[in-house]
C-alpha cells in the first residue's frame, strides 16, 4: 500500500484530483470504452472534486466519456432531501461537469426493494467491466463506505444498520440531531471496493489519526473495515499532516522516504 503525506487538506485534495485526472485522460476514455469512476460522499472529497471541476472549466479534463458509481446511499430519505447523497453528488460535483446524466449512478434508498436494488447495483458494475478507480473516505471509526465495524470483508453492496458513532458524526448535516440521521443506508460492500482495479482514500485531520493508524499499522480486522485495504495490489492513501498524528515515527517517516520523488 502506499500512503502518500500531504502538509494540510488543499494539498490532498490536489494531488488526489490530479491522480483522478491523470489516470482518466490516460485511459482516452471513449462512448465504447468509458472510464468507470467509484465515488464517495462526505466532507472529506469535497476538495478534490473542486479541483476535477476546475480542470473541466479549464478544458484540460471531460467526464463525457466516464461513468460513475457512488458508494452509498441512505435508506428512506427522499432523494431530493438537502442532506441525501444524491442531492450532494448533484451540488457539489455532477451539476459543475458536462457528465451525461444517464452515467452517473447512486443507490436508490427508496426502491421498492432493497435487496434488489443493491444485486442490480452489483450487476451493473460487473458489466461495465469493473470499476477502474474507487476514491473513497474513511470514518472516524474506520469504516469504509458504510461498511461499519463487523462488517465482513467479503461484503457485497447490501444495506447495513448505522452505528451510533455513525449517526453522532454524521448529524452535524443534519441539524445537529441524532433523531434526524438515518438508521439504515445502503452501500457498496468492502469486497465490491476491493474489486476496483485501483482504490484511492483520502484521509484528513485529527479525527481521522486512529482510523489511519490502524488502516496502516494494524492488523487486517472487520472491527476496522478500512484495513482491508492492506489486501488490494493497489492501495493509496492520500493523508494530511494531522491525520498521520498516530502512526509510529517510524511508519511516519518511512513513508516520507519511500514516497519523496511524488511530494
Ligand atoms: C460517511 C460516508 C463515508 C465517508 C465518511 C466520512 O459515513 N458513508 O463514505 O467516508 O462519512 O465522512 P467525512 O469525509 O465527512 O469525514
């Protein structure tokens, strides 16, 4: 795995929206053969698809040609609700970039049946051939997507029940109020993301130092889904300065040194 060392977030976020960028226009994505892009929600991304929107209004990037899936959803709010990830994908990214509509892809939290909608979800990525590129985030507990602790490794994209942790971080969207958050979401599983051809996570600040301590000190474990991580042949991890506050000086520097031609 690699664990790329940023001083602060606008640094992450640029060199994360770089490497998105790179590794599209060197697929020459066409009608036939698009990029497929996974994608995350959260405020951790929020800078990085800045960045992808400016390097479309500048000409040097398109989404024409890309397809994307997002990791999850919640279950049972209305996909126009301010705080669904619909609604956050449209605002914060889809709306700015000239992708098609029809390739963009999220989770429906209100199928009529779940389980179905989340085999679809499944199928779908399998006949697009994969996702080339899963950008992600982590929890401050670790989990990835929402695959909360205890989920299995081998996961697929299922609903899962939020844990309380979840619904406490999470509420700071809405209102503040636990009551308010949803109990369920649906969401990729870590098999689907482990699926990816390359997976890229963004990890920053100093709720996110324990998470990122075990993701790349700790031992491969369902209690945090992130170390799963370890397992896939092309792992980054983008972090900032604050977000390596609990790696060993060792691990810190190691990583400093391995990885110095790219800061
Ligand atoms: C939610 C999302 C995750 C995201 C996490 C971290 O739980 N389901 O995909 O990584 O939040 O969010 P943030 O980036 O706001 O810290």
């Amino acid at each position: 795995m690699r664990l790329i060392i940023q001083p602060d977030y606008e640094h992450l976020s640029l060199w994360a929206a770089h490497y998105v960028a790179n590794r599209i226009n060197q697929a020459r994505p066409s009608t036939s053969h698009p990029f497929v892009l996974g994608l995350p929600t959260g405020s951790s991304p929020l800078g990085v698809y800045r960045h992808l929107v400016n390097f479309y209004h500048r000409g040097t990037l398109s989404f024409r040609h890309v397809v994307t899936f997002n990791m999850d959803e919640y279950a049972g709010i209305p996909e126009d609700h301010p705080q669904s990830y619909h609604t956050f994908m449209w605002t914060n990214f889809f709306h700015h970039i000239d992708i098609p509509p029809a390739q963009v892809h999220i989770l429906n939290g209100n199928a009529p049946s779940l389980e179905q909608e989340c085999a679809n979800y499944e199928n779908l990525i399998r006949a697009m051939g994969g996702i080339d590129l899963f950008l992600g985030g982590i929890g401050p507990d670790g989990h990835i997507a929402f695959n909360e602790p205890g989920s299995s490794l081998a996961s697929r994209t299922r609903i899962k029940t939020l844990t309380s942790d979840t619904i406490l971080a999470n509420s700071r969207f809405f209102d503040n109020d636990t009551s308010k958050v949803p109990t369920t979401a649906l969401t990729v599983g870590v098999a689907t993301i482990l699926d990816a051809h390359e997976v890229l996570i963004l990890a920053n600040g100093l709720s996110k130092a324990r998470a990122l301590q075990q993701a790349i000190e700790g031992s491969i474990s369902q209690m945090w889904t992130i170390t799963a991580l370890q397992l896939h042949p092309k792992g980054i991890i983008v972090a900032d300065e604050e977000a390596c506050s609990d790696l060993k000086v060792s691990t810190y520097r190691y990583f400093k040194d391995i990885e110095k031609v790219n800061l």
